[in-house]
C-alpha cells in the first residue's frame, strides 16, 4: 500500500530533465503549511501566472482493480524563472465529489530551484491517485510563497463503472486514496524530450509499482462444499527488460493480494509469496485475516535486485527449489481457519512467464493424494509460450488463466469464483 497507511499523503514528485537533471525532495509533510492559501484558491478562479502544462496521462484499471488516475504537470525552468531568480514553489492537488465538495486529502511536495536548474530543464511533478467510480472535480494548486503567485488548473474527471463481471467488487474501497511518494529509480530517468508528447508511455515510470491500494475487495464464494485456499506467488519477475523497475513483482503481488480477498462460504485462504531467483520466503502460509500488506510490500520493496545470495548462485537447485516450496504447501493438511478436516483443497500459482537458469533442473512436483484442485494466473503481455513453471505444475493439471490487464484479472477471477462455487466434492 505503498508503505505505510494514511489519510494524508504526499505528493509523488518525478523530474524528467531533457538536458540537466535537477534536484528535488519531496516534503515529508502529508499537508501544506497554513500560509498557503488552499481553500481561498480553490474557492476563486483558475489561473496562470508563469507557463505550465497539466494532463491527466493516463487512467487505467490495475490488477488490483484500483481506479488509477495519473497526473503529470510540466513546467519549463526557462518559464518558471522568467523575471524572477528564484522560486519557494509548493504543489497541492485536491479531489471534490460530484457536488463539489472537496475530500479529505491530498497530494502535496515542496520545491525550490538549484543553482543549475535553468535553461531546458524540467520541473515535472506528478500524482497518483486511486479513485471509484464516479464524477470528480481534481485541481492542481502551484503557490509560490516568494511572490505570492501561482497557478490553479481544475478539470472535470470520470471514473468509468465496471458493471460486469463482479459489479460490487469495490463496493468497500476508498473513495479516494492519494498514493505515497516514489523516487524514480536513477536509470529509467529519461533524457529525451518524447515525454512531453507521450504523457502515456512516462505513466508507467511514475508510480511505485508496489502501491496498494486499501479496503477490502468484496469476492464472496458461494461454495457448497469446504474449501482451504492456498494463494502462491512467485515475484521472480519474468526477465522483461521492456519493463519498468519491479514492475512485474508489482503486478503479481496486486493479484495475489486480490486472490487473498477470496471469501468461501465455507472454507479458508493462505497466502505464500516466495522469490524463487533468490531462493528466498516472504510470506509462508499466513492465514489471509492475519496479512500485513504494508509489511509484505516493504519487504519487497527493499530487496535489491542487483544482489542474490550465494546459495542462490547454484544455477542446478533453482528449479527444486520451487518444487520443494510448492510441495511443502500441496502437502501440507493444516485446515488454517476452517474446522472442517474434509476441505477440498485449492492451489492459485500466481507468477510471470519465467525460465530457470540453463543449467537448472526442472522436474515436476510430487504430487499429493488426492491433488489439490489446481489454477495457474500468468501474467502474459505477449505471445510467451516458454514459461517453465507450468512444467513443474504438470502433475496438478492446472487450469491455465492467462491475464494482460486489469479488466482481464476480473474476468478470470470471475470465472475462477464461479468454477469454485460449482464444484463438486
């Protein structure tokens, strides 16, 4: 949930410079200071005392099933500075309903220009921000205490309804969640100006791709019979170099945290997060009623991806290792919350497509009597046909859900409530 719960929230701050990077902390604060005056703007009319752009760069459905709304503000140094030599410039951006009442929160980040911030560089804050459906108003504020000026931006903004399948699913979600502030990792800062013109295609780089989003996802599972869940996810990202940064662990951990959400009528879930590039547990068999997601997704957060234990280094046990870690959880009889010792159990493999050292050694898994019933979630953006995990589920004779997108995540998800409902004993 990006890293810490929260009502107030920081202002994600990004620089692309085209020539010179410039420098810029985001404020720890989660509010501006008083002397700046919101509410008096925000109550009067737009304005532009020094030349900016704002867009909204993309909105999109996450895997979590997050409403996603994007913005990106681009203010040139040559146009901020223009007859003045220096700025104390602070950005607020606020959400009000459909009647025009303004929510609690909003993202905030204070800048002041370096000594070599002039010329082409760029000043380009953005904010990320989870919403539900509905009509909103969202305004940009840029307030420069020096010179008591400033700009003020506001749009009308729709966030699109998904009515089928699992209408209700966001029914308990925030109705706004301004996301924590994320430091663009150094090498995906680009130093080409095509991202002025293609807001879309930075999107991706502005967000932390391990921000969850709070409330609990409504996924009832009308089972008849008694069920124990076990979500496993692999977060070894599927070697993608047209990614961004952590982006696919970011993705499999959204649909295992979706997955975790599962509601039998009768029955339990576990979730287990294993890496298995570096042969390492995060989470092993925790009840679902007992996951700390802050805790999981800082865990993971702070791995550094440059560095694998030495145990890790033998190419040969990658593969038995994840066999091993899917085999200890196939096989292992705790019921977690359910009493009832005759629950059918339930395998969900959540991974990328993925491919083990060359020199590895992959060998189905022992299965155990009776198999667990078996579903295999892949994230596939392409035309993957060499992901080797599924060789080691072979024995389960997985159902194969293959999903590219947020929308393609319901659909399955729907398909997979409603096989589990269905099922026999």
């Amino acid at each position: 949930m990006g890293r810490n719960v929260f009502t107030l929230s920081i202002l994600l701050v990004c620089f692309v410079p085209i020539w010179r990077a410039s420098t810029l902390s985001p404020s720890t604060d989660t509010a501006p200071p008083a002397t700046i005056p919101v509410e008096q703007w925000l109550n009067g009319s737009d304005r532009e005392d020094f030349p900016w752009k704002v867009r909204i760069a993309r909105q999109s459905l996450t895997f979590q099933q997050r409403h996603l709304v994007q913005v990106l503000v681009t203010i040139k140094a040559s146009a901020l500075l223009r007859n003045v030599t220096t700025r104390d410039l602070h950005f607020v951006i606020k959400v009000a309903d459909t009647h025009g009442t303004w929510l609690n929160g909003q993202s905030y980040s204070h800048f002041v220009p370096t000594l070599d911030f002039a010329g082409n560089d760029l000043l380009q804050p953005t904010a990320n921000l989870y919403l539900k459906p509905g009509n909103y108003t969202i305004a940009v504020l840029a307030y420069d205490t020096l010179h008591n000026a400033g700009n003020l931006w506001r749009s009308k903004l729709v966030v699109p309804s998904v009515n089928s399948p699992l209408g209700d699913l966001d029914r308990d979600f925030p109705v706004v969640e301004f996301l924590p502030a994320f430091e663009m990792p150094h090498e995906l800062k680009t130093s080409t100006p095509w991202a002025l013109n293609h807001p879309a295609e930075l999107a991706p780089l502005m967000l932390d791709p391990l921000s969850l989003g709070h409330g609990k996802a409504h996924l009832p599972i009308a089972n008849k019979y008694p069920v124990r869940i076990d979500v496993i996810v692999n977060l070894s990202p599927g070697s993608q170099p047209y990614l961004p940064y952590k982006y696919e662990e970011g993705l499999v951990l959204q649909i295992g945290n979706l997955l975790s959400q599962l509601e039998p009528q009768r029955g339990c879930v576990r979730f287990t997060a294993v890496d298995t590039l570096r042969q390492s547990v995060i989470v092993d068999r925790i009840d679902s009623h007992q996951l700390d997601w802050d805790a999981i997704s800082n865990r993971i957060a702070s791995v550094d991806l440059n560095v694998i234990d030495v145990r890790a280094l033998k190419e040969k046990e990658t593969a038995l290792w994840l066999k091993r870690s899917i085999e200890r959880v196939t096989a292992d009889p705790a019921t977690c919350s359910t009493r009832d010792s005759a629950a059918r159990h339930v395998v969900i493999v959540v991974s990328a497509p993925f491919t083990f050292p060359l020199h590895a050694v992959v060998k189905p898994i022992d299965s155990a009597l009776p198999p667990p019933r078996c579903y295999h979630l892949q994230l596939r953006f392409k035309s993957e046909n060499w992901d080797q995990i599924g060789t080691i589920l072979k024995p389960l004779n997985p159902t194969h859900l293959a999903v590219a997108d947020g929308l393609a995540v319901r659909q399955k998800l729907a398909f997979l409530i409603a096989d589990l409902a269905d099922s026999a004993e």
